[in-house]
C-alpha cells in the first residue's frame, strides 16, 4: 500500500478538526459552513470552500469515513506523481466545480418550482409559508403536484457538506492515469479496472441526480449527485487539457 502523502495526510488532518469542531459547536457552525443556495439569506461567500471540509454530523460516520478513504487511497497516487501544488489545486478546483454544478442545477429546480406555483395562482403569501416554514394548505395539492411542492421548499432550504465532489475529481484523475488499475470494493466480490468503474459510478449518479432518488436509499435522501457530477467533469476536463498540452513546453517550429 502506498504511503499516505504530505498533502493527503493535511487535508485529512482539516477535514477531521472540521467534523470534532462542528458537532461540537453544533448548528451554528453548520449554519456557517455548510453551503446553502445563494437565494438563501444564510448564504456566505466562503461556503463554497469551506462545505468541501464538512460532513453530514453525528451519528452518521459513513459520510466522513468513505471520502476521507477515498481521499487517501486515491489522492496518496495522485499526489506522488503530480506534486503537493498540482495536486492541491486539481483538489481544490475540482470541490469548486462541484459547488458550481450542484449550484446551477439547484437554482433551476427552484425558479421552476417558483414558476409552477406561479402559473398556478397561488397566492405569494402562501408561496412564502412554503418556502420558509414548509407549510402549505391541502387544496394548494389540486393544483400543484406535492413533488413540485417538496422541490421548492428543499431547493431553497438545503445546505450541502462533503468532500464527495472533490473525491469523484480523483477518481476521474485516477482513472485516468491508471486505467487497467483494479479496485476492489466491499459490496462487489470482483475487482474492476478503473476505467470501467468510474464511468459506472458517475453514470449511476446522473441517473439518480435525474430521478431523485439515493443508491443507497430512496427518495429525498439529500444525496448531493450533481455535485459528485460536477467533480468528476471537472476533473476530467482539467485531466484532459493537461494531457493535452504536456508537451508544449518542449516543441519546436
């Protein structure tokens, strides 16, 4: 097993006093760094960066644990290749994209919650109990679905944590470095090679991101899929101009 590098060992460090500190300080800290929409009022400039250090608070262990492995069994190989500096950055850059993605794709799912209820006629005060408190009165469900209802009120209510987009940044960027590399995982007996895997994964997230719905539950279980998207697009763009322009520095005319 490769050793965990300087850069990795940092970032699990910050991550970690992120999770002791905010269940500790509890919602407060939440409030403050976890990152909501930007329609939001508790919305700060800083969520972006500092929600890529957060996780879903006690009991929930699962969160933290499976990025915080990843993090180190994947960025360890990425960082011994790359640097401490290409490494942070590609880091970085990719959480950022992840907030970006999961950003825009939320803000559509509220204006077009807000323009059905709109259309519908419903009275802007009721719009508003909606909206803030999640209240609504039972014949506003004969003229809107309650699917579009539930849109709207999380759409605008719900913060996300996690270093899961920085993480599919990695595993796009692992992927593809080492293709023919085989992962094995806990719930699938056989290994699969990396550039197999990680399309799968992201393509398993597109399609639950469309249908709403989590791989390890079902319904409304807040699982951030555009942002695992986000990541990986980011990455994989990134990847692919690095790989692209390597050797600029070296041609001649």
């Amino acid at each position: 097993m490769m050793r965990m590098t300087d850069t990795v060992k940092q970032l699990l460090i910050i991550n970690i006093i992120f999770y002791i500190g905010s269940n500790f300080v509890g919602d407060v800290a939440y409030q403050l760094f976890s990152m909501y929409p930007p329609q939001n009022p508790n919305f700060r400039f800083w969520q972006p960066l500092t929600s890529m250090f957060m996780h879903a608070p006690m009991p929930n262990l699962m969160h933290i644990l499976f990025n915080m492995f990843a993090l180190v069994s994947f960025g360890s190989a990425l960082e011994q290749f790359w640097g401490s500096k290409k490494f942070i950055f590609f880091y970085i850059s990719c959480g950022l994209g992840a907030a970006l993605l999961h950003t825009g794709v939320n803000y559509l799912q509220y204006q077009h919650a807000l323009e059905v209820l709109q259309n519908a006629n419903i009275p802007q005060d009721a719009i508003t109990a909606m909206l803030k408190e999640g209240r609504y009165n039972d014949r506003i469900i004969d003229l809107v679905p309650l699917s579009t209802i539930e849109q709207f009120y999380f759409s605008y209510n719900t913060p996300s944590v996690g270093a899961s987009g920085a993480i599919y940044g990695l595993l796009t960027a692992f992927a593809f470095m080492f293709p023919n590399a085989e992962l094995a995982l806990l719930f699938i007996p056989v290994p699969i090679k990396a550039k197999y895997f990680v399309p799968g994964i992201i393509a398993i997230d597109l399609f639950l991101g469309f249908k709403g719905s989590s791989l390890f539950g079902s319904g409304g279980t807040g699982v951030a899929h555009f942002a695992h998207i986000g990541g990986a697009l980011f990455g994989f763009l990134m990847m692919w101009y690095w790989k692209k322009n390597q050797f600029n520095n070296n041609r001649w005319n």
